[in-house]
C-alpha cells in the first residue's frame, strides 16, 4: 500500500470520461474528482476511447468478517494461533488482513467478534497512523458454553468475557461501548465452527438477549445475531434485532417480519459450502454441521431472495477460509443464488452495505460529499456480475489513497 499522505500532500485527482456507476444507478460517461478522502464531484463528461473497457464503481462492504486470523505467509492452526499469540503481535495480523482486504477492493469491512484489538487498529486508520480501510467493530455478549465461547479448545481457561445473567449482560454491553466498538454481537443458537456446542442449541435466555439489545440500543449501538436455526431467527426478529448473521432456518412465515422491518441478512455463503464439502482443514464434527446447515440454507434460500428478503454482503471473510477477496465471488453467489440481476447484487455490495453498518451517508455511493472509496475495474458488472471479479481490477482507491494497481493515465 502507498504512504500515508499528509494533509499538505492531498490534492485533486480526477479520473475523465469514464463509465461509472454509483452505488445506485448507471451514470453513463462521467468524470470522478477527489481531494483526499472526499469526493469532490461526479459529473457528466465526454467519453475518453482510451477508458472505454473500464468503468468505476464504488468500494465494496463486507458487513460480516474477523479479522483476527494469522495473516503470515506460514501455517498456522486457526484456533490455537490466537491463543499463543500476544496481543501486540496480533494487531498487526488485524491491520494486515485489513489492509489485504482494501487492496482487493473491500474498502468497509464489520469485524463481528473483535475486541480491544480491532478497536485498536480502526482507530490507528481513521487517524492516518497507518493507510487502511474503515473498520468497524462488534464486541460479542454471549454465554459461558455458547457459540463465541466454545470457539476455542473447550479445556483452555483463558477465554474472553460471557455474560451469564441479565445484569452481566447489561455490564458487558457497557464494556464494549466504554471500549468504542460500534456494536454488539449477541447468538440466538449455536454455531458450524464452534467446538463441542451443536446449531440448535439454545444461547441465553429472552431475559438476557432482550437485556443486551435494550442496553445497546440505549447506546445508541446496533445488534448483530448470529442464528443457524428458525427459533433463532423468530427470537432475533421478536426482540428487534438490527440484523441477522447468517439466517440458515428463515422461513416463509417469517418473511413479512423481515421485509416490514427491512431487516438485512448476511447470508455466508462460500465459507459454508467451504466447510461442508471439506475444502478447508476442520474438525470433521464442523463438516457434518456445515453439511446440515447447507442443506437446509439451499432448500430455503432461493425463494426468500424472491420474495425481497434483504441479503446484503456478509462472508464470515478471516483470511483462512474465506479469503480477503473472495468477496467478489460471493457476490456472484449471491446473485445466482437469489435469482438477482447484476445491479441488485452489486447495491447488496455497496449502497446497501453501507447502510446497514451505519455508514450510508459516508460510503458505497459516488456522488459529491462521500468519501473517496472506489474501484476501477474492466468491464461493467452492474450489467453482467461476472465481471466483479479480482482479475479485472485495475486500481483501488480506499481513503482517497490508491492502495492497489495504478489509475489509468
């Protein structure tokens, strides 16, 4: 990635007669100018032969990652990595994978279980000590012997904070938001990775998960729930969750809740089949319930994208099993598997993505005012998707700084 650039080094940058799509809707040929990390303007302008094949779209938003995984270029045991590995150390692997992701053009990401770690790095790039995407963080309440808990050996004594009673839970709500994150992650069932627990297995009570969810909300913090299960989805919608994590069990029924709540989901798709069909090292217990969660996700899936179920952009991306980069196959997943056409897949990337983690004012949209996040890239892929692909990158903006590939000249 380039140098951080001081604020005396900003300048405007313009990119002319280029095929752009904002976030919205196609803009025919126009011309994008920046000043740092602030669009200047989109405007209408004559098309230039020489950018004819390409075309800028906004950066894209995974609104579901982790970014706490080894990022080296060695082997490392993804759960026993984190344990032996002290928290200096490790914050460089987050910022690592972050800045992995901006370069492949993810220039948002929402890590769903971070800690002061990930705090950390956000806050050392929203304040240019190093060149990196916008990071937003989720500290976990759940409980002892739940998903976030058993995610590590289950004999292992150092563990991160649960939150066993309605008061823990309303303590540790008000750690994190001491702490800055910008949201909470609450469970409504068990999960694929985790060891020892099963998906249906009940995590917490209405007492407590309505508990978190009113303290959030008091902070004026959103609240992703983790569900692999219909009880957990009916839960998550019945005490007015702000978006759902993975949705495997969405039923017919719970349709008109999802769409008068316009209520997003982040489907996870590829690190699913991933586990499932065992193209990545885990335990075979993680198999057979990824292979259960396939199934039922498959058979349900399809029709719930038709019937205007809010998918957004969610991978469960923690550059083991879902690389950073994979995102854009995930979104051609996304719209094959919900019958989507190319510009609504690409919004579920950018404009609405941006929406639901809070940022809508600010990115996944070109216009005047937003900050400059955006991807030049061959080809159209509001028209065809198949063309969202990292191969066809030619540059990526991210914070008005070009941390991969070169601008056209």
């Amino acid at each position: 990635m380039a140098p951080v650039p001081s604020t005396s080094d900003a300048h405007v940058h313009e990119i002319r007669g280029i095929a752009i799509w904002d976030g919205g809707a196609d803009r025919g040929t126009a011309a994008i100018r920046w000043n740092g990390d602030e669009i200047l303007s989109v405007d209408t302008a004559e098309a230039d032969q020489a950018l004819e094949g390409y075309s800028i779209i906004p950066g894209l938003i995974d609104t579901h990652t982790h970014l706490g995984a080894y990022a080296g270029h060695r082997k490392a045991d993804f759960s026993a990595w984190p344990l032996i590995t002290p928290p200096e150390e490790r914050s460089l692997h987050v910022a690592a994978n972050a800045r992995k992701a901006a370069a492949a053009g993810i220039t948002t990401v929402r890590d769903l279980a971070g800690d002061e770690i990930q705090l950390a790095v956000s806050r050392a790039f929203d304040e240019g000590v190093l060149q990196g995407p916008r990071v937003l963080v989720h500290g976990q309440v759940g409980m002892t012997a739940g998903h976030g808990d058993l995610f590590i050996p289950p004999h292992y004594k150092h563990r991160g904070p649960t939150a066993d009673s309605p008061d823990e839970c309303r303590k540790l709500v008000r750690h994190w938001a001491r702490e800055g994150a910008h949201g909470i992650k609450i469970y409504t069932s068990g999960g694929v990775l985790s060891m020892g627990d099963k998906v249906g297995w009940r995590n917490q009570t209405l007492a407590e998960i309505r508990t978190t969810i009113d303290e959030a909300h008091a902070l004026g913090m959103p609240v992703a729930a983790h569900t692999h299960s219909t009880e957990g989805v009916q839960i998550a919608l019945d005490e007015g969750v702000d978006s759902i994590e993975h949705g495997t069990g969405i039923m017919p029924s719970q349709w008109e809740a999802l769409l008068a709540g316009n209520i997003p989901v982040a489907p996870t798709l590829m690190i699913n089949d991933a586990i499932a069909e065992g193209r990545v090292p885990v335990s075979a217990e993680a198999q057979e319930k990824a292979k259960a969660v396939v199934a039922e996700r498959d058979a349900e899936f399809t029709a719930a994208g038709e019937a205007g179920v809010r998918f957004v952009l969610g991978t469960d991306a923690n550059g083991a099993m879902v690389k950073f980069g994979d995102q854009h196959e995930e979104v051609r997943m996304m719209a094959e598997k919900f019958r989507w056409s190319a510009d609504r897949a690409l919004r579920s990337a950018t404009s609405d993505a941006a929406d639901v983690v809070g940022l809508g004012s600010k990115v996944g949209t070109l216009a005047a005012g937003y900050g400059a996040d955006f991807i030049v890239i061959k080809g159209r892929p509001w028209n065809d998707i198949g063309d969202l692909r990292l191969e066809n990158i030619v540059a990526v903006v991210s914070r008005g700084v070009v941390v991969s590939g070169r601008l056209p000249e």
